[in-house]
C-alpha cells in the first residue's frame, strides 16, 4: 500500500458503498507490513459490525487479506462471491446507518417491531432456569427437515458419507473437529431462524441485534488412532475484569445423546465467575484449572439450539456414541455489546 494507514477513514467507500470497508482493509494489511497499530475501541467495534453485517467469517477473511493482499476492488468482489453475488439492500442500510451513528430508515424499524411482537419462545420457566443454570435449549429452533439439509450439506462439504464410517477418518476436518465450513445457504437459513433470533431478543432484551457467521463442527466417534481432539473446557472472553454479559450458541443438526460428544458445561458458574477468580491462588492461570468433574453434557435433538452465558466454562465431550455430533455455531449481540479487549 502506498497510501499511509492514517488517511483512510471509516467514511471512505468503493462500489459496494460500505462504511468503514476500505479502512478494515487498509488496516489488515497494513499489519500484513509490520505497519499496524492497536486498534481503538471504536475499530475493534466496527470490526465486528463490519464483518458479521456482511457474513464474513473473522479468521477467513484475516486469512484471505493477509494471504493475498488484494486491492481494494479485488476484496468487494470477493466479499460479493462469498454472500453468492449480491447483498441486500437493506442489509447494507442497517451497517451503514449503524457505523455513521444515523436512525433507521422505517423498512429496519417495521422489522424490529415485527420481531418484538413476535410470540416469545422461552417460556418463564425457561428464563428461570436461565437464570439459575446459565444455558437453556430451545427446542425445535428450526424444523428437523431443515437440520437434516443442513446436515447433509456438513457431508457433502467434508466428502464423507453418513452410512460409511470409514470415511469419516479418511482426512483432516479443520482445527480439530472444527470446520471451515460458513457460507452454503442452508447455513444462512438457519441464522435467518425467527425462533433463535426470538430467544436471542428475549435473552439481550431487545431485538436489534447482530449476528455472527461462526464455523460448522464435526466430532466423530473416537478410537485408538483418533481420540477425543476438544476442544475442552474453556472461556472464548478474557478473564480479565471487568465483566460483561455474553452469550454463545449452537444448533444440532442430528439427534445427540450425551454420550455422542455432546455440548458440555459447567451449570451455574455464570454466578459464581467471579467469587472463583478472587479466591485462585495467586499465580494460577484460570484456564489450566480442571474444572471437568463439575461440567454436565448436554443431549439435544437435530433443530434444537443451546443458548450459553459466557461466563459458563463449556466445550465438547468425548464421543462415545456411533454417530458423529455435528452442530452449527451462532451468536447474536447487540450493538452496545462490550468486551474487555485485555486478553487473560
């Protein structure tokens, strides 16, 4: 880049007409030089707009810039190929109305009042037991038919074959048992679903909320040569105060027990976080204590979806069962969401 990082502005726009768009670029590979500077709040907040208002999976799109380091043209086009040659117009609207600070227009505002008149989908028990437990699954978040396409398109993606569990060994996944796997449209139906952006709204407490693009994962049954690969119990927010609520979520696309490597966590440590980190010896590192005796699986049926506080330690399990677990990751914050960028 010749140009210098400080003379691209959020107001700067190419033919997509994207707030913020060329500056997230210019500053990615700027850093791709050794020319990069910490981001100020208000970037690491348009960062996250920014990607998640055009479904752009984070690391995907680091990679792709710092891999490539594509002209500001070359990226627009591959950000259209990557949401299958268009965006919405209203899509568009609501980032940009959002990153200037400006009201929305009355097509975004009818919308969100439709979403808040819509019937809840967690009951009081439900928020209750919320309250106590920290998760709550919501059943039926979308139709069987709609998890098993889904499904089917996780087969398809990994070339392996449901009834052939050779196949399912033949080759790496991903990280893991985690999937590259974001944009087939099957994916972006679910993240679509009334029902989860229902109980997302109902949780944050509002229905003006955003939604993440976040990876597919596989966990095959394990064996001798392929044990249980995590990830383990773990936090995805930094440890380090102070605190904000956060919420996490998946959609299992194939019945589960809780033996088929299902979702787990620890119940309850939403309320108790904080207490715990106080009373660590000084000198331990919170994230290499073993808190596994205390986490509980989480068996669910294909279309249910688990909401989880982030506070909860969580991870997979080990699969016992004979059939893979194979889930859809998703979130959904709302614009004021804040995260302490202060990694612990």
């Amino acid at each position: 880049m010749s140009e210098p990082l400080t003379s691209v502005s959020s107001a700067e726009t190419g033919q997509l007409g994207v707030l913020h768009l060329k500056r997230y670029w210019a500053q990615t590979l700027a850093k791709r030089t050794g020319r990069g500077f910490e981001p100020t709040e208000t970037d690491w907040r348009f960062d996250n707009l920014l990607l998640n208002g055009l479904g752009l999976p984070l690391e995907e799109t680091t990679h792709y810039l710092l891999q490539t380091a594509p002209a500001f043209d070359e990226f627009e086009r591959w950000i259209l190929a990557k949401n299958g040659g268009t965006i919405a117009p209203r899509q568009l609207e609501r980032l940009n109305s959002t990153l200037s600070g400006q009201p929305y227009g009355e097509a975004l505002r009818a919308h969100l009042r439709e979403m808040e008149a819509h019937e809840d989908v967690l009951s009081a028990e439900d928020l209750r037991f919320w309250d106590q437990h920290g998760y709550v699954v919501l059943r039926q978040a979308v139709t069987r038919e709609q998890a098993r396409a889904t499904e089917l398109a996780v087969w398809e993606a990994l070339g392996m074959h449901p009834d052939e569990p050779a196949s399912w060994y033949e080759k790496p996944i991903g990280k893991g048992i985690m999937m590259d796997f974001y944009h087939h449209p099957t994916l972006r139906a679910n993240r679509q679903s009334m029902r989860i952006q229902k109980a997302f709204a109902q949780l944050w407490r509002t229905p003006d909320l955003w939604t993440t693009t976040d990876r597919t994962s596989f966990n095959p049954p394990e064996t001798a040569s392929l044990p249980f690969q995590g990830p383990h119990l773990h936090w995805d927010m930094s440890l380090q105060p102070p605190f904000h609520f956060g919420t996490q979520g998946l959609l299992y696309l194939c019945d589960t027990p809780a033996e088929q490597g299902a979702f787990c966590c620890v119940p309850g440590f939403h309320r108790r976080l904080e207490p715990w980190l106080a009373q660590l010896p000084a000198g331990t590192d919170p994230r290499q204590v073993n808190l596994d005796a205390q986490a509980v699986p989480i068996a669910a049926q294909a279309g249910d979806f688990v909401i989880w506080h982030h506070f909860l330690p969580h991870g997979s399990s080990p699969n016992r069962g004979t059939y893979p677990r194979i889930v859809q990751y998703m979130n959904m914050y709302p614009v004021e969401f804040k995260e302490n960028v202060a990694w612990l």
